[in-house]
C-alpha cells in the first residue's frame, strides 16, 4: 500500500514538473520520494533544482521584494560569510562589496536584540531583494571515491555501546575521514545556504534549499550500510545543519541553542565539523541527551515544540541525563524519540569558529 502511495505520489509530481517546471514544491516533494526509495543521487537533482528555483540561484528567479524575517545575528552572519568568501578569492570584488552593503544596512537599524526577528523595511527591500538569501554561491562536495566514513571504525563495539543504552544511544570519535571532514566543512562554510533564521540566533540550511550534495548523501548511506543492525532498513527521512553565533557566550546575550524536543525518526544522528581549536570549553559545546522518550500519543508540535510540556515530562520521568561534549568529527547516534538540546557552548569569535553541526534522521519515529 505505501509502496503504491509513493508510486501514485511520483507520477503526479512528474506531471505537475512537465506542466510547470518552475513548481518548486513539485521538485522538492518528488526528491523526498526518491530519497525515500534509496534513490538518492536522483534525488539530489530535484533538491537542487527546488533551491535554484526558491532562492534565485545567480540572480536567475522572480523579480520579487524580501518577504522574510531578518535579525541582527543573521546580518552578522552573512558579512562575516562574504568576508570569508572575498578572502578565498581576492579578484572577485562581489562579495567585498556585499559585505560593504550589509554592513551599511545593518548600521541603518535599530536592532531590538541580537536575536529578534524583524521585518525590513521597503527601502532595505529593495536594496538587498537580489542578494538576501540567495544561492549566491556553493561550493563543489562530490562524492569521495573512497569511504566517507572512517573505514577504520569498531562496528561491533558501536553497535552493542547503542544497545547497551536502554533506549538506543552511543557516540563516534573520529566520525568521517580527513578528506570528507574537510570537503564538507568547506562546502558548510563557504556556500551561502544559510537561510532558515531562528529565535535564538542560529541558523538553519536544508536539503531542499542548497545542503543536498553527493558527500551529505554519501555520508548518510553509508553509515546506514556500515551499522545494519541500528539503522535496519530505515530510509534517510531527513539532513539538515545548523550553525551557530559564538556570542551567545557573552553575558546577558539572548543567543542560545536548539531547545529540548524529539525528532519525527527513529534514529539520529549529530555530528560537529568545528575545529576543537575554536571550542574555548572542552566539557561543553554538545549535546544533552535525556533518557525520556517522547510519549507516543503525543504529536509532532507537541513533542518538537512545547518546551513547557516537555519539562514536565523530564521531571515527572526522572530519567538521567547525559551530556556528550563537543568533538570535532564526533557523531552522536541515538534513538531519535529521546528527548535532546544544545549543551551551552562557548567558541572563539570569528566565522571559521562557529559551531556547526550536522543532523541526519533516519526511519519515522513510529518504527521504533
């Protein structure tokens, strides 16, 4: 029957894309039955061509004024990105001059916080409308011709450390190979897909807007085929990343992680690709991992939103806590109905020192 659904499902967007191949929720909702499906190299072409159509890929798009929110810690973000980028290449002025002209839009209002979400108004609109993001740029990560994930990894003792957790939970040092690590850390940082803003300052970039590339799709097969016994058949459901602002260590700053929930999958997986250099607190800078599960009857904004509820929860469970520190290329596999957050973190200032971590979902939570 699903299989049925998925087939009726992937005819209908293949015509909805013929009749109009500019629909980029087509591109994206056909990309997710493929990923489903294992056809995952496929997929990649529909993300990709969803983000080239939803993000003006190259100044190519609708004419079209900013309808999104903006904070004073994205803004901060995007300059030291094309800073970053005009660094890489000395003879390309555009991004010197982006960062020039965010830098006088930014000292033109009057932030509320580091953090609150405002509207721009119609004069910054028109300003930044072919440039505020945009898929200006995105850098190359094919897939390795070699394994991405370390080849050298202890599976059996991985595998009994997850189910030796009552619930399904274990972390991997040394996580991806050199030549992974450093091709995905250079595509995180230098490729201007960084468009989802959240309250607490940190910034969000998806499959179906620029993060979908042969190595993230690369990394999550093979850890699927590397740990059979954790990851079952279970399809990928979903990658995302996340990156954060290392001011949120200064005192009275409203920046902050990610808030406790539960993922819709039935395992997960966390990684960080920041150099432990920029990590100024070895003991912190991870995850806090509870060992409560999600109630089953509880739906998805419930168990992924109401922090108040969740809290409850947590205390009238008594379950313990552990909290696995930030490592550079550590992963954290876990069964993904646990509830979890961002341990406080602090990192060096600058834009190479920003934590950054990776989210890989796998299953739907009503496997586990």
């Amino acid at each position: 029957m699903v299989l049925e659904k998925f087939n009726d499902a992937e005819i209908s967007f293949r015509t909805a894309i013929e009749f109009n191949p500019k629909c980029s929720e087509a591109h994206t909702n056909l990309g997710f039955i493929l990923l489903q499906r294992n056809e995952h190299y496929s997929s990649i072409q529909y993300f990709s061509q969803s983000a080239k159509l939803k993000r003006k890929y190259n100044n190519q798009g609708p004419d079209q004024l900013i309808k999104e929110k903006i904070s004073k810690a994205k803004i901060d973000h995007d300059i030291e990105q094309f800073q970053y980028l005009a660094s890489k290449n000395n003879e390309n002025k555009q991004f010197t001059d982006l960062a020039i002209l965010y830098k006088n839009v930014s000292a033109e209002i009057s932030w509320p916080s580091e953090t609150e979400l405002i509207d721009l108004t119609h004069k910054h609109e028109i300003v930044l409308k072919d440039n505020y993001n945009c898929l200006l740029h995105q850098v190359d990560a094919p897939k390795l011709k070699q394994a991405a994930v370390n080849s050298s990894l202890d599976v059996e003792k991985i595998t009994s450390n997850y189910f030796n957790h009552e619930f399904g939970l274990t972390f991997i040092d040394n996580f991806l190979s050199p030549k992974a690590l450093k091709s995905l850390r250079e595509f995180l940082l230098g490729s201007t897909i960084w468009f989802d803003v959240k309250a607490g300052g940190y910034l969000g970039a998806y499959l179906t807007e620029g993060l979908a590339s042969p190595l993230i799709i690369q990394i999550a097969d093979e850890l699927r085929n590397k740990f059979p016994k954790i990851f079952k058949d279970y399809p990928i459901n979903q990658i995302w990343a996340y990156k954060y602002d290392s001011r949120a260590k200064n005192k009275n700053s409203s920046l902050q992680g990610i808030n406790v929930h539960a993922d819709f999958a039935a395992v997960n997986v966390n990684f960080w690709v920041t150099p432990n250099e920029a990590n100024l607190n070895p003991q912190s800078g991870g995850l806090i991992v509870y060992d409560v599960e999600a109630p089953k009857h509880w739906d998805f904004k419930t168990y992924n939103n109401d922090e108040q509820k969740i809290r409850e929860e947590l205390t009238k469970s008594k379950g313990n806590t552990q909290v696995i520190p930030h490592n550079e290329n550590r992963a954290v596999i876990f069964n993904s109905n646990l509830f979890h957050e961002t341990d406080s973190y602090e990192f060096k200032d600058g834009y190479e020192n920003r934590r950054i971590n990776v989210t890989m979902l796998f299953g739907r939570r009503e496997d586990n």
